[in-house]
C-alpha cells in the first residue's frame, strides 16, 4: 500500500505543479454528459472479456464530444490482482469554443493498452488502484480541405485511477447495497511525441450507487475533466475545465459456473 501511496501523491504533485506553470493559458469551459455502458463476461476461473461503450455529450447531451468503444480480454490472478489486454476506438468531435484539433475536424484514433487494477479494504473501504499503459494512434490533417485523417501520430500515456468505495448501508457493498464512490484519475504524456509538456488530463468523479445484485450496478453523480490540449493557441497553452454529469450502467455475467455444471 506505502509503493502505492507513494505513486498516487507523486503524480498529484506533476498535476498541481504543472497546472501552477500555467501563468499565461487559456481556460476554455464546457459542460459535459457521460453516459456509459460496462460489461464483463467471465468465462473461466481467471478468464473472462470486457465490453465498453462511453457515449460522451458535450452541453450535456445535445452536441457530441466523443463516442469510445473498447474491448478486452481479462486474467484474474488472484482476488486482488486482474490484468487487462485490450484495444479502444475513439471518434473526437470539434466541441466547445477551442476544438482539441486545430482544424475544427473530428478525429479518429486507434489504441492499444495494458492495465493492471489491484484493490483492498480497510474496514468498510473498498479501494482499488489502476494501472493503464497505452499506446495511441491519433488521426490528424496535413490539410484543412480533407475530409479524413491522412496520417496517425503515435503517442504514449500512463495512467493512474485510485478510487474508493463506501457502503451507505451495512458493512460491506452487496445486493440491494446503496454506495458512495469517489474516485481521481492522473494522465501522463511520455516519448518522442509528447506535445506541450507531461500532463495530459485528469478527471474527479463523485457517484452514488447501487448494487442491485451481483450481475448489475448503476451509479451517477458528478465529474470533472480538466484537458490540456496537445497544441497552443497564439503560443499559450489551453486548458478545458469540463464539468457535468455521469451515469454508469455496469453488468457482470458469470459463465463460468455454468460451464462447471454443463462438465
């Protein structure tokens, strides 16, 4: 727990310091609404797939601000330790007042990424640390007059989630269970291509929610996404600060008792 203590303060302090060096940036704002869909089929002791759909509204849910699908194949080593392979297609709109690309132009990419989640529990706390090294291809322009991407920039991103759990009713989170979630996620640019500097982004949730049993949850409540973008306008940097709203749909479907019956 201290190694990872130690990992979560560390990245803290590259966000807040960062931000700090930001005298001359402009802040761009908008309001934001996640909706999500998350799905996981265990088909073995340790084995099982993911599936993802993050239907993310800019203005809440009249304009688009991306549309993610991902995919993966999971390997459970033990209750506290999975490993994550997968891969994740992103489609970026131009929202907002300064569009990430330069262009005004949507945008395509293409990723690849590996995550280890670990997690534990003191007392009624459930906690869980993620891991999540990505490899991104990202569509850009040579162009304003084309209509698609002519060229895919590699870049590289680490990522850390900590998150933490509390039931809002008995000891622990469990059928008909009510719970509060809270969780900060730190991204973090690195290699050739890096643009403005290290940080990327990092997002705040705040989430009631419910365990209705062990196949379904649903939680809503709060996020915020602060972005620097890859680019500067009139050589200052720019920083969207996207507040609003997050639902999410979780579904868990375990068939690998099924199989152990069929055997």
């Amino acid at each position: 727990m201290k190694k990872f203590r130690t990992v979560f303060i560390f990245m803290l302090v590259v966000f807040f310091n960062t931000l700090n060096a930001q005298n001359t940036r402009i802040d761009n704002r908008n309001s934001i609404g996640w909706y999500n869909y998350f799905g996981t089929l265990k088909i073995a002791e340790k084995w099982g797939f993911h599936t993802e759909y993050q239907f993310r509204r800019n203005e809440l849910v009249t304009e688009w601000q991306q549309s993610l699908l991902r995919v993966g194949v999971n390997y459970q080593a033990n209750k506290n330790v999975q490993f994550r392979l997968g891969y994740a297609w992103i489609e970026t709109f131009p929202y907002g007042d300064i569009p990430i690309n330069g262009m005004g132009k949507d945008f395509t990419e293409h990723r690849i990424f590996q995550m280890v989640t670990l997690t534990d529990k003191v007392s009624i706390i459930d906690l869980s640390h993620r891991f999540i090294l990505e490899q991104r291809w990202v569509g850009t322009y040579s162009d304003s007059n084309l209509r698609v991407e002519d060229n895919y920039l590699f870049l590289n991103r680490l990522r850390y989630m900590f998150r933490l759990q509390i039931p809002l009713k008995g000891i622990e989170i469990k059928d008909n269970t009510p719970y509060l979630a809270i969780y900060d996620e730190v991204f973090i640019g690195f290699g050739e291509n890096v643009n403005e500097n290290v940080f990327d982004q990092n997002r705040i949730g705040i989430l009631l929610g419910y365990q209705f049993n062990s196949k379904l949850k649903v939680e809503a409540g709060f996020l915020n996404q602060i972005v620097q973008l890859g680019r500067e306008v009139d050589s200052r940097n720019v920083f969207q600060y996207n507040n609003g709203f997050i639902l999410n749909a979780i579904f868990n479907v375990d068939l690998s008792k099924k199989s152990k019956t069929i055997n």
